[in-house]
C-alpha cells in the first residue's frame, strides 16, 4: 500500500473525502444508538464507529505529519477543510437517515 503522505492531492483529498464522511456517518449513528433503548444495536455501532475512527487518525497522522514537518501549510488546510466539509455532511447525511428508520427501541428516547 502507497504511503498515503504522498499521494497527490487529487487523489489524496477524494480518499480522505470518503473516509471522513464515512467516519462521521458512523459517528452520528453512535451517538443516536446511545441515546436508544437497543445495548447490541449500540454495540454494532460503536464497534463501527471506533474501527473508522481508528483507521482514520493512523492514515491521516502520517499527511499531517509529512506536511507540517515539510512546510506544506496549503496541504494542511486543504486536508483540514476537506475534513471538516466531509465529517459535517455525513453526520447530517446519517442523521437524516435515522430520523426516517428509527422505531421502537432503536427510537432516540426509547428507554426514557
């Protein structure tokens, strides 16, 4: 596998771009899961939730890394800004998913 601190961007920011909005869809069904009344529902989640989480942070530290050591501020703001508009969306994109599926005890609140 290619280090990813050297990619191009054009085919760096694409990758992050999904991994990140991936992420955070598997964030925001987390963080809904906990607030449900369903244990394994939740299990499924976190565990989900916690392996993108890791994969990112171990693919991103060697870009940032790379770019902050090397002077590549430009590439640290892009990787930043394509983070933050990418991690954004899919939570939006996730909880809008959710607020149409969710009933029973997999329903926000169910357990109060």
């Amino acid at each position: 596998m290619a280090d990813l601190a050297t990619l191009p961007l054009y085919v760096l920011l694409p990758l992050l771009a999904a991994a990140a909005f991936i992420q955070n869809m598997a964030f925001t069904a987390v963080s809904r899961s906990r607030n449900s009344a369903d244990v394994s529902y939740h299990r499924k989640c976190s565990w989900a939730s916690n392996a993108v989480w890791f994969t990112i942070q171990v693919g991103l530290f060697g870009v940032l890394f790379s770019a902050l050591t090397t002077g590549s501020f430009l590439k640290v703001a892009l990787v930043g800004l394509v983070y933050v508009f990418a991690t954004t969306e899919g939570s939006c994109y996730m909880m809008g998913r959710m607020l149409k599926r969710e009933t029973g005890k997999r329903k926000v609140g169910a357990g109060a």
